[in-house]
C-alpha cells in the first residue's frame, strides 16, 4: 500500500534523470519547445494583461491595446481597489473583504486540520466499530454537488442562530473540508508503522496522549499540505461565503464580484483588474512559496491501492 | 505489512469520531433527505409539508432555463474535459523530455490553479470583451477581420467560459500526468529502447496503460469541478447574454435565494444529486471488494 504521502519526505528538488537514449533529434526538439512556449505564453497572457491594465491610466486603457506596456505608470488604481472602490453605494475598496476573508480562513484552516487529523488518527490506529463505513459515506459526501445541501444547512443554522455569522461559515467551511481533510490524514497514519502505536500503547499511552505527544509531532509534513490546500481553497470560495457568511463578513472573492460586476456607470478597468489581482494574490503568494508541497495538496486524493 | 485483527476498541475514539458522524448523518444525509423530500411539495418562498407528486420535476422540465442550463453544462463538460486532460497530458509528455527550465515551466503552467475561479472569470471578461480586448488589439495591430467574440455570443459564450476555465485547471492534470510519467520504472524506458521501438510507440502502448490511476484521478477532480461549476459563470458572464451560459449550479442558487422557488430548486438539486450518485455507485460498489486495481480515491 503506497499513499502519495509516503513521499512526503523526499527531497523536492529531486530531478529524475532519463537515459540518455531518450533526447529527441534535433527538429523534433525545436517543435518541443516552440509548443512549450507557446503553451507558457498563453498561460502567462492573462496574468501580464492584468498586471499592465492595472497600472494604465483610463485614457490609455480606452486606446484599446491590451498588451502595450503603459506611458504613465500609476498605482492609483491599486490604491482606489483597496481604499474606495465602490460597491453600490458604498464605496470603501477590498480592505473589508479582505480582512474578512482572513478572519474566516484562519479558524475554518485550523478547525477543519485539526478535526481531519483527529478523524484520520482514530481510523487509523483505533478502528472503531463501523469506521470505515462511516469514512466511505463521508468521502461520498465530497462528491455530492453544494447545492442540495445549500438550502437545508441555511435553515439548519438560522435555527442555531449562526446564519451570516463569522461562526457559521467557520463552521460551514469546516463541515465541507472534512472529507479531503480526513482522506489525507488517515492515509498519512497509514503508512505510520503500526508497532509504533503499539509500543505507545504498551508504554500505557492513552487515545488523547498518542495522539497529541507520539502523533501530531510526526505529521509535520501532512499539516503543511493540509495547510497550503485548506489556506487556497478556503480564500478563493465564492458560494459559501455567499450564502452563509452574512452582509458583514463577505469574502474578498464575493466582495471583488459586487465591485466588478454590479457598477453603475463607467466601468474601471484599471481598478478592476488591480482588485483582482489583489483578491488573488493571498493564494499565488501561498503557490509560489510552497513549490512542489502545493502539488502534493492536489495529488491528495490520489492514493494507489 | 498486514495489521492485527485485533481491534482497539476505546470509549475516547468512539467519541472522537462523533463530530464526523454528526456531519455525515446531519450535514451529508439529513439534508440531502430534506432536499429530496421539499422536492415533492409544493414549497415556494417557505418549504411546505404537502406533497404534491412529480409536479416539480414536471415544472422543471419545461423551464427553458432548466433545460439550456442542462444543454451547457453538457457542452461545457465536454469541452472542459477533453481540453484540460488532453493539454495537460501534452504538457506532461513535452516537459518530461528533459527541458531547460522544467521547474519555470511548470510553474507557469500550475500557477492559474492557485486562482480563484471568481478571479479567472473576471480576467477572462476583461480580456474577451470585444470592445478593448483581444479582438480590439488584434485589429488595431493590422488585422481588421480579426473577430473573437465569443462571450457576447449567444451561441458561443458557454465555450468562452469554458476557455477560462480551462486555462485554470489544466495545469492540474499536467502536474498529476508529471508525477505520474516520473514513477514510472526507467528500465521499461531502457527495454523499449533496446528493442528499438520509436517513442511515440513507447508513449502510446507502453507509458499511457501505466498512467491510468493518474487519469483517473484527474478527471474525478475536473469531474467534480464540472459538476460545481458556478462561481466562473457568476464572475465572467453572469449567465448571459440572455441564457447563453446558465449552468445548473446557478439555477439552484437563484431559485433558492432570488425567485423563491424552493421546491423547483430541491427537484433541479435531486435530479443533479441523482446523476451525480449514477455515477459514484460504481465506484462505491468498487471499494467494497478491494484489490480491483487501483482507482482515483481507492486508498
């Protein structure tokens, strides 16, 4: 049984090298790369579009080339983003939404880790009764589409008070990140040696001390993907934050949508993308750091049996 | 390494995994349950407790809202997943031939992964409009009969959208694809070569059976993607122009919170749950017998 996890400890820079048989002829290895450039201009496009738009003055922006590069360059529209873009009548930029995006994904990140690696812990080493039966419905409930639940937890929270508070939508988060969260811990103690718990469990260690003091220090390595994959997904939902945050703790993705997509009058384009570049720029900076940790975050639920 | 029989049972790990059985039974069942039943009343701005049969289902499917929603999601799904997973797989292929700069390449290939679909939508809005995007640049560098206007197109915005998203998450299937190709045994690489077989035959009779538990994952995770779609929608075209682009998601959603038509949205949510669940029995019923070969999710 080899979970992706097992690699988790490898160096990341390690560069298999192939035998020398396989380089390419030399045509075929100029076709190679012209499709690889190719291929990274069109995936840069839209980043360097953005990134231009968002310095350009409006009357640069209206000559309509997308790609020059600006006369004047001018932070102006990064300023107005964050400080007096307006939203209907409101006009008070992104800071909000940001901030509120922060205060959601911090405790929604710890939560949904900490329950994720309780859960994968207590299936791994415990196996309690019907276990595994519960852990395949919730898997399964990973698959079902937001929206047949959407309505029903509305109702659920209004009724526990929590409709359009900060804890509710901690808690909504925390309820939809539970399957990926406990897949990738329980699969990580799956390759844990299991006479390491049970040495623990000769040494008269109970369910809570394994878990805190033997456990939680080795998994340094899951909590960071769990980590980079919870901070990611969490900042850039949109739905959720939606229906269940409330009016006052909008995310910055929802908050980014009202600025671009219900204005009244001249559109800013110069603001827009500044917007959006700063609504993305808490996950690219998370992508960047991390390197080849973030890919171990998507290949999480790609374990071979 | 085969573990014990022997089980552990304990009070504290039963109790531990109550706050995932109280998600699986309340969050997970309880309101898929409730979906399913409010779908069989006659429910509008308040759920009711009558039953009126199929007439929601009926309603539903002669909303022409419903039906083009279901006729772009199909379009957009297909689109979607053969793009990401064929250009992905390109991607992979290409970067495994021992490049310069494979780690800048694939960076620039993942980062759009990162975004937010939200953010993608907008970026793509702002790069298609025909006004002063990409149509307007292009013919104002010359080529005058340059046209690509596919988002305000009746016929074509769903395609502009799945443009978008696609830009978005191949890259995924690429980095999937990747470490797939790299844990694959070089002396099948050797063997191929000393036996003097070409390598597009070793790709395509020898490497891609091996990937299989890779593609599997990757169209599971677009699959899903496909299924969730909502927020590209929302941001990029706003379902327009007219119903051009409207997407079952966002059917529900408005239903629900907009026009105050919950039981047309609890049958549109069933029917999605429904198909959704077609396809997932197989899968479960899998996992029952284990040692099938190994799937996407099969841990």
């Amino acid at each position: 049984m080899s979970a992706v996890f097992g690699h988790a400890n490898e160096p990341p820079t390690a560069a298999r090298t192939r035998p020398a048989g396989r380089r390419l002829p030399r045509p075929a290895r100029i076709g190679l790369y012209a499709f690889l450039l190719t291929a990274a201009a069109f995936f840069l496009l839209p980043l360097y579009v953005m990134v231009v738009t968002s310095v350009k003055p409006m009357e640069e922006i209206r000559a309509g080339n997308l790609f020059a590069w600006p006369v004047h360059v001018t932070l102006a529209p990064w300023v107005q983003a964050w400080l007096s873009a307006c939203t209907g009548l409101q006009c008070e930029g992104i800071r909000g939404g940001f901030w509120n995006s922060v205060a959601i994904v911090v405790p929604s990140t710890v939560a949904s880790i900490a329950l994720g690696a309780l859960n994968g812990y207590a299936l791994s080493f415990w196996r309690p009764r019907h276990g595994e039966a519960l852990f395949l419905c919730l898997l399964a409930g990973a698959f079902i589409p937001y929206q047949v639940m959407i309505f029903p937890l509305v109702r659920a929270l209004s009724m526990l008070g929590l409709f359009g508070t900060l804890p509710g939508i901690v808690l909504i988060h925390t309820l939809f990140g539970m399957p990926v969260m406990t897949l990738l811990f329980r699969n990580y103690y799956a390759a844990v040696p299991r006479e390491l718990f049970m040495a623990a469990r000769i040494d008269g260690g109970g369910f809570w001390r394994i878990f805190v003091q033997l456990m939680l220090p080795m998994s340094l390595p899951i909590v960071v993907v769990a980590l980079i994959m919870q901070v990611t997904n969490i900042w850039n939902d949109f739905v959720l934050g939606l229906v269940f945050a409330g009016r006052e703790n909008l995310p910055m993705t929802v908050q980014l949508n009202n600025i671009i997509n219900t204005t009244t009058g001249e559109r800013l384009y110069d603001v827009n993308m500044a917007a959006t570049l700063l609504t993305s720029l808490v996950p690219l900076a998370v992508y960047f750091v991390s390197g080849r940790w973030f890919v171990r975050g998507i290949a999480a639920g790609a374990v071979k049996g | 390494m085969t573990p014990p029989k022997r089980r552990y049972r304990n009070a504290a790990a039963t109790l531990a995994l109550l706050p995932m059985a109280a998600t699986v039974v309340f969050a997970y069942a309880g309101t898929m349950a409730w979906t399913v039943r409010v779908s069989f009343s006659s429910s509008r701005t308040l759920p009711a407790s009558d039953f009126v049969g199929l007439r929601q289902y009926e309603r539903l499917f002669e909303t022409e809202r419903w039906t083009l929603s279901l006729q772009n999601l199909a379009l957009f799904g297909i689109v979607f997943l053969v793009a990401c997973l064929v250009i992905g797989f390109l991607l992979a292929i290409f970067i495994d031939q021992r490049v310069r700069g494979e780690g800048l390449l694939r960076t620039v290939f993942l980062y759009p992964y990162a975004m937010s679909f939200v953010a993608t939508g907008l970026v793509w809005q702002w790069m298609l409009n025909p006004g002063l995007g990409l149509q307007a640049t292009l013919r104002g560098l010359g080529l005058e009969g340059f046209t690509f206007d596919w988002i305000v197109r009746q016929d074509m915005a769903i395609f502009a959208v799945a443009l978008a998203a696609v830009w978005q998450s191949s890259g995924l299937v690429m980095a999937l694809m990747l470490a797939g190709l790299r844990g694959i045994d070089e002396s099948l690489w050797m063997a191929a070569r000393i036996d003097g077989i070409p390598a597009w035959r070793t790709y395509a009779s020898i490497v891609a059976p091996q990937l299989g538990p890779s593609f599997a994952t990757a169209f599971v995770l677009l699959a899903v993607t496909v299924v969730k779609v909502y927020d590209v929608v929302v941001a990029m075209t706003l379902g327009g122009p007219g119903l051009a682009s409207e997407v079952p998601a966002k059917f529900i959603i408005d239903n629900l919170f907009g026009r105050a038509n919950i039981g047309l949205a609890s049958a549109a949510s069933t029917v999605m749950l429904a198909t959704v669940l077609a396809f997932l029995a197989p899968w479960l019923h899998a996992r029952r017998r284990p040692a099938h070969g190994g799937g996407a999710f099969a841990a």
